[in-house]
C-alpha cells in the first residue's frame, strides 16, 4: 500500500520483488488503486512476495466501502514473463 502517495488504497509496487529466473517465478498482480472495480492484472512481482501483495491487497480493499455493481469484461489474457531476471506481463 502506498501511504506515502496520499490514498491508502493505492498499491505502488515499489515494495515488490521482481526478480526470477523462469516465468514460473512470476505471479500477475494489479498496481493502483485497489477500489477500481475492475481491476485486470497489470504486472507481475516475483511469487516469493505475493502472499504480501495479497495481504496489502486485501488491507486495501477494505478501505474501499461499498463498491457499485458493475459488470466487468474478462481481463484480457497475458504471459507472465521473465527477461534478464526480472518479472514482466505481456499481452497474449
């Protein structure tokens, strides 16, 4: 979460690691503020710190309050990649 950015529903991303060595070490996450009710994954991190993106995740969306009932597209597919040792997504 980034307090420092004035909104504490905002996930930066500067907290991550992002370093692999296999998209296998990747896991897709979404950088920003976390009340976006549709919110497509749109980086990738390294799997050793997604049970704490998750957790600053949740923390986030807790704050949020009551969301609207919309109808979100599905996310659009992607490749998690793993390019001179760091996390990257790419469009399928």
């Amino acid at each position: 979460v980034c307090p420092e950015c004035g909104n504490p529903t905002v996930i930066d991303g500067k907290q991550y690691k992002t370093t692999c060595a296999t998209p296998s070490d990747c896991a897709g996450v979404f950088f920003g503020d976390q009340c976006s009710v549709c919110a497509c994954p749109n980086a990738a991190i390294s799997s050793a710190d997604k049970v704490l993106y998750d957790s600053d995740h949740s923390n986030a969306r807790s704050l949020c309050g009551p969301q609207p009932a919309i109808a979100c597209a599905e996310c659009p597919a992607f490749t998690l990649t793993c390019t001179a040792g760091v996390c990257g997504i790419a469009a399928k």
